[in-house]
C-alpha cells in the first residue's frame, strides 16, 4: 500500500478543472503520490517526459491488471465505477504477444487504404450534418447579411461532433445506430465514479448491446469488423476468447466515438475563442495542424489508468514497487512548459511541435484508430468553418470523468459565411 498521509499525496477527482490539476500536479514533481475517488491510490505524472518513459519501457510497465496488486490482494472494491474499464480483458489491457496478436485482428480495419476508402463516406456524414444544423435557423431569422442566415442556439457536440463518429463506428461495426446513445450514456457512467447501483445498470445496458449485436452478426455476417472478429473466434485455434471478442467490441465501440468527439468539441471550443488562430487556419487551410494543437493543449484524453510497475523500477528518481498502479494525466502532458515552451498554455496553430503531443498515446499502445480520428476531424472542422461562423453563447461545463477531456455541451449560435453554399 502506498502512503497517502504524506502532503504530497494528492487528490485526482473526476469533478476537478482539468488545467488547475495538471498545473499542481506537475507543481508536485515530476512523479507523485494520488489518491482517486474510492480511496484507489497510485502515482500519476503530467510530466511529459516521464510520460513518455512509461509508454517505452514496456518490460518495466505492464497494462495488464493481473500485475495490479492491490487488486489482486482484493483491496479494491469490486462497487469502484471504473473497475469494469480498467478490467478489460481486450487490446486496452493486453500486454507482449496477448496485445500483439489482438491488435494484428482488427489492424486490418485501420490499414491507410481502408481509412482512405472510408473518407467519401466520412465526406457525406459531416455535409449531412452540416446541411442539418443550417436548417435549424431560428424562424425569425433573417438574411444579417448578404448570403448569411444565423442559427437559432445549438448544442455543437450533440448535433455535430458526437454523431459523426458514432455513426461512422456503428457503420464500421454493423450496429444499429438507434442504440448509439444508450452506448454512449453507460459508457458515461463507467467513466465519472457513480454509485455501485448506477455502474451495474450500466454494464447490464452494455451487455444488452453488445450481446444483441453479437447475435444479429453471427446468424447473418456482413462487410463489417463486428463479423470478422466473430469469425475469428470461430476459429478452430480460438484467436480470439469469447470474453476477449465482447471486450474487444466495448473498447472499440467506446473509444471509436468517444475520442474523436472530444477532439472535435475541443477544437471548436479553441477557434471559437481564438479568432486570430480561425483566421490563421482558414488562411493556410492546414487543418491538420489544428488537430495536432487540439490534442496537445486540450488532449480528448484526460487521463490513462493504469500503466503497472513489472518489477521494482526507479523513475524520475522515485522508487516504484513491483505492483503500483500508475496514472498518465494525458491533459497535463501537453501543457508541458519543458516540452512545450513557456508558451505551453496558449493555443498556437503554427506550433511546430505540436505533432509530439501524446493524446493517442505512444509506442506500443499507440491508438490504432488515430488515422482515422484525425480524418475525421479535419474533415469536419474544414467544412463546419467554410459554412459558418460560429459564436459561443454560454461557458461550457466540462464532462466529468476520469477519462473524457471535453465540454458536455458546446453551446453556439452559427452564422452562415457569405458565400458559402449548402451542397
């Protein structure tokens, strides 16, 4: 057990701003004592360096919980919300020839050629949505001036930047996507340390999902990756459990949307409230360079847990016991001064570092869907700016929750560009 009674130990809550505790976590050291709701404690680092150490010295830290040993010696309480999360048996979790072998089954769905030749469809969903948020101009608007109809007041992550990739990942998956909310809410409740009660009705509605989905699937199997993991299962050598297939399909489902919502939200929260880098972005047309400044500053991930000492390791001079659960506090690595510059906080779209951020990760565990997140989101941040003007009408209140970096709400009043065009 790791001493919480020391001043340095401090609290990571999933209710806490996420830049005030990055901030004082990396005040801390480049390594410190945290404790978690539910009295769960570990380490954690915002520092971007160690960070990155972490992510390379895959003998010395291990994502596998089996190498947890406050859970193994039943310590933790099996109500704690995130548990189930952290648990996975799936890719998340997996470490050596386990992770490998996972990863090669659905690596096949993220191949360059077979992200490319999802971008027409990508093209269609976001002028769809775009097409959709114009019509929903307020009845009393008027031409405010040549060519220009404003909007009514509207959620931009619920109209916009969640449905784009839920709908492309229930297309990937062969889900219906009338189910794609019930998802996203239980995924929610894994995620912001609910009561136990709240948790289980969670599991119970994902389990409902991905059970239904499993069967449609393996009585009719399509051109989709829920099919092709299924016939991996089937295999006579068993590539893939049935407890790994289920698993595979939570993490995938979640981190298919989850992510890339974010990211979008958080890049139009930041060319909202930085006109000079709108501008700049519009000029150089460089989107990409604007997703890279988004997940640096404002990383979609908050945090990762767990990464695990193998052995008895020393980091950043601290002694780490064989067993000890660590926390990568993505959001604080990207705000970094020492990687960064003293200019860290400030939003730069002509950063040229930017592209070091660690918001997909690094090494091994690098995000395999990245590609196609980015694509994603250039993709809708080129043409939700070419159509509109967007104004910000109310602050928005962070998602709390351990994982999740993102505003729940992304109140905006849009503004037809003058000269732009429905398609």
């Amino acid at each position: 057990m790791l001493d919480t009674t020391t001043p340095r130990a401090r609290s990571l809550s999933p209710h806490d701003a996420v830049v005030p505790e990055g901030h004082g976590l990396r005040g801390d050291g480049p390594l410190g004592r945290v404790v978690l709701d539910g009295g769960v404690q570990a380490w954690a680092t915002g520092d971007y360096a160690v960070a990155r150490e972490i992510l390379t010295r895959r003998g010395d830290f291990l994502k596998n919980p089996a190498n947890w040993r406050a859970y193994n010696a039943g310590e933790i309480s099996e109500g704690w919300g995130l548990l189930k999360f952290i648990t996975l048996s799936g890719m998340l979790n997996a470490d050596g020839t386990d992770h490998d072998r996972l990863r090669g089954l659905v690596g096949k769905a993220f191949t360059p050629r077979r992200i490319e030749d999802l971008r027409p469809r990508v093209e269609e969903i976001v002028g769809t949505l775009i097409d959709d948020l114009e019509s929903q101009a307020a009845p009393e608007a008027r031409a405010v001036a040549e060519a220009r109809v404003e909007t009514g007041p509207v959620d931009l992550r619920q109209a916009f930047a969640f449905p784009l990739p839920m709908t492309l990942i229930c297309d990937l998956f062969g889900l219906d996507a009338s189910r794609s909310r019930q998802l996203a809410d239980d995924f929610a409740v894994l995620h912001d340390g609910r009561r136990a009660q709240e948790v289980q009705a969670a599991e119970a509605g994902l389990g409902s999902v991905i059970g239904e989905l499993i069967a449609v699937k393996s009585a009719a199997p399509g051109d989709d990756l829920t099919s092709a993991l299924i016939a991996a299962h089937s295999e006579g050598e068993a590539r893939l459990s049935e407890k790994e297939l289920v698993e595979t399909l939570l993490l995938f489902l979640f981190a298919g949307h989850e992510t890339t919502a974010n990211l979008i939200a958080n890049a139009v929260l930041n060319l909202a409230g930085h006109p000079e880098q709108l501008a700049a972005a519009r000029e150089s047309g460089d989107w990409t360079a604007v997703v890279n400044e988004t997940l640096r500053r404002d990383s979609p991930v908050r945090t990762v847990m767990f990464y695990y000492a193998a052995r008895d390791v020393t980091l950043a001079g601290t002694e780490i016991a064989a067993g000890d659960p660590v926390v990568i506090h993505v959001a604080a690595t990207g705000r970094d001064p020492r990687q960064f510059g003293p200019d860290a906080d400030e939003f730069d779209v002509l950063r040229e570092a930017a592209d070091k951020h660690l918001g997909f990760s690094h090494g091994v565990h690098y995000c395999i869907g990245a590609p196609l997140a980015r694509m994603m989101a250039t993709t809708a941040l080129r043409v939700l700016f070419d159509r509109f003007d967007v104004e910000l009408t109310g602050a928005p209140e962070p998602v709390p929750s351990y994982s999740s970096n993102a505003p729940q709400t992304l109140p905006v009043r849009l503004t037809r560009r003058a000269g732009s065009r429905k398609r």
